[in-house]
C-alpha cells in the first residue's frame, strides 16, 4: 500500500513540475510575442470571395471587413486627419450587407456621393457599417459603448428594428433592462483579462474568428439568408402556424424602446450627430406569390415561431419605427421613415428586408440630403465655412 502510495506521489509530483514547465514556458512565448510580434484583436481583417444566386445582386463578389469588424471603403487609419468627417453606419444585416461589395452597399455609396458633392472642398469622408446578422438594437448598444472612443465618429446612422421585432419575444422571452442585458453579453473578467493580456489567447481568437466567419461566408451560415440555405429558411416559413392578429406578452417592444433612449441618449452624451433611419421591409397588405415565396422572417413567441398576416407584419413595424421616431424627436436627432420612401416590390429587396443593388441606392439616396445637412451643421459647430 505505501508503494502504492508513493508512486502516486510520484506521478502527482511530475505533473506538478510538468504543468510548471508548461505554464513557465507559455509564459515565456507570450513575452517573445509581446516583444516581437504583437497583434490586436481590432485589426481582424476578413476578405472572402462569395459567389451567389440572389435576384438584384451580382453573382460573385469579395466580401471585405476591417479594422474593429468594420466595412469600408478604406483602411481606417488610428489618427484621423483634420479634414476626415467619419461616419459610422449602426445596424445589423440591413448595414453589414455580406451579400453586396462595400462600394454598392448604402453606407459605401453615401461615402462616395458625399465626395462627389464636396468635392470642390478638401473635405474627405469616410463612412464605415458595422452590423451582424441578427444582431439586435442592444447588441449594436454593447459594441458602440466598447468601441466609440476607438473610432470617435463625427456622425452616426442607425438602421435597427427588425430584428427586435422578429426573434424578440420568443420562448422563455422576459423583459430585461439594458444593464441587464449589458452584463449578460459581456465577456467575463476571466476573458477579458486574456484578450488584454495574453498575445497567445489573442492569436486563437483571432484564428478562430477568421476561419470561422469565411467557413460560415461560403456555406451561407453567417449569411444567414444566403442563396445556400434561403429555400430551406423559406419552406420552414411557409410551414409555420398562420396568425391574423399577434399579441405577445411581454410585448418586446418596451426592451427595443429602452435601448433606443440609451443608444440616442449615448451618442448625445459624445456630442454625436445622429440620423436614425425607420427600418424599411417588402411586409405590407397582401403579398403576390412571388413574393410570398422570398419571405423567411417567422416571428417568435411564447408558443414558437408563427407566421403572422401581412397588415400585421405592417403594423407592427409601424409601431417599431414610432418608438425609433418619437425617441429622435424628444432627442432633437434626425429621423428617416425609410419604410414609407422605399417602395415594397422585389426591385428593392430579395427577401423580407435585404436590398438588392437597387434598394441599397435608394436607401443611399433618401439619406443623402438629410446628410448634407447635418455634414454643413457640424462644420458650422466646429467653426468651419461650409464649403
């Protein structure tokens, strides 16, 4: 029994000096890393080539993101110059836009109208989206309160509802505050003390990040509505139970409204102009067959995913948008009723919400003015002649 014992001292004790030696010589590589080859989770470049069978899109394109997860049209440098206005594009998938090259999304072709426009000036802009698919309005919250001082836009879109609406509210679904929420979606101390720390845990983030969203580009996982994966997304839809009239409770509109009057309240806070823009969708009345068929947004309830008429898919983002209106109201920020300038006919979307080429100009086009007009206000703020 005592052999026993001490051979299981034995074994014990070489593991001890084993583990040591591991943990000694990680550290030890870390350091190398950190002298001679640091990188940082910002700089997590994605370039992908995506090919597509999407009406209204090109059918190859090479998806782009950058610096902080954001698309643009150029390389976002740390020390912005004097004469840079840098817009900041907030959304989900309707900013994002995977499916289109960052020059024919909304946000890219604003950059390139508003050049074309000041281009007697040597002002030069820069716009930059940032959006997830099925990101919701306090995902979008969590990032820009982490990111903003990073990238110190001088104005800021945002283009949120829809997802709120849709996948809100589901099984389970209670209300939550935006702390609440905040300390839920935040990455624990643990982790953020490796992300601050560790060149080594940096590194497998970042691999993993980078593999992970080109797998998901290709396979149509990340693009959730890919041209891959749409006719199972639709055929699903089409399956689910058909509501006339939805009532939810909890409604989950009050956890949209809450964290829309925290997102309008930060950017106020920054001395941030903002132009909040009414989420635009193909839902009203009465679709064609055609267009039923491109429709794969259910809605979540307490009960599961439903199917809910037309007029109350309508409605119902009618009331989102309120919410978004009278929060831009009471907070003297611009507001955009895209879903009343965008017409509802396929041209403009290939699905329940996503632009074709098309409706990403139109989107482009309806923001521009009230653009131009914020762009001359902040230069009058900042005791600049318009140009």
């Amino acid at each position: 029994m005592s052999i026993q014992i001490l051979n299981k001292n034995k074994t014990l004790m070489v593991l001890l000096v084993q583990s040591i030696i591991f943990i000694f010589l990680v550290f030890v590589f870390d350091l190398i890393l950190w002298a001679f080859s640091p990188v940082s989770l910002d700089n997590r470049m994605v370039e992908s080539l995506l090919t597509q069978d999407l009406p209204g899109l090109k059918s190859t394109i090479v998806y782009k993101s950058g610096k902080y997860g954001l698309r643009s049209l150029s390389e976002i440098d740390d020390v912005k110059p004097n004469n840079l206005i840098s817009i900041l594009c907030l959304g989900a998938s309707t900013t994002n836009q995977p499916t289109q090259e960052t020059q024919d999304t909304w946000c890219g072709i604003l950059e390139t109208k508003l050049q074309e426009y000041y281009g007697h000036s040597d002002l030069k802009f820069q716009t930059m989206a940032f959006g997830v698919g099925g990101f919701r309005a306090s995902n979008d919250a969590l990032w820009i309160q982490e990111t903003f001082d990073k990238i110190k836009p001088d104005i800021v879109i945002t283009l949120l509802g829809i997802n709120d609406l849709a996948w809100n509210g589901g099984i389970d679904y209670k209300y939550s505050s935006i702390n609440e929420i905040f300390s839920k979606k935040r990455d624990s101390s643990i982790i953020k003390w490796l992300k601050k720390y560790s060149q080594i845990f940096r590194r497998v983030v970042f691999i993993k990040e980078k593999l992970m969203t080109k797998i998901m580009l290709k396979t149509g996982g990340f693009v959730e509505w890919h041209s891959s994966n749409l006719p199972d997304l639709r055929g699903k839809y089409q399956n689910y139970p058909y509501i006339e009239n939805l009532i939810r409770n909890p409604d989950p509109i009050n956890e949209f409204r809450d964290t829309i009057s925290w997102i309008a309240t930060f950017l106020k806070q920054k001395k941030v102009q903002v132009i909040m823009l009414g989420q635009p969708v193909l839902w009203k009345e009465s679709f064609d067959p055609i267009e039923f068929n491109r429709l794969w947004f259910s809605v979540s309830t307490p009960k599961g995913p439903v199917r809910p008429s037309g007029a109350w898919l309508k409605r119902e983002m009618a009331r989102y948008n309120f919410v978004q209106q009278s929060i831009a109201s009471q907070s003297a920020i611009s507001y955009i009723n895209l879903d009343d300038n965008i017409p509802k006919t396929l041209d403009y979307y290939f699905d329940d919400c996503h632009f074709t080429d098309l409706g990403s100009m139109a989107v482009a086009d309806n923001i521009l003015p009230v653009l131009i007009n914020v762009v001359d206000n902040l230069l009058v703020n900042k005791g600049l002649e318009k140009p």
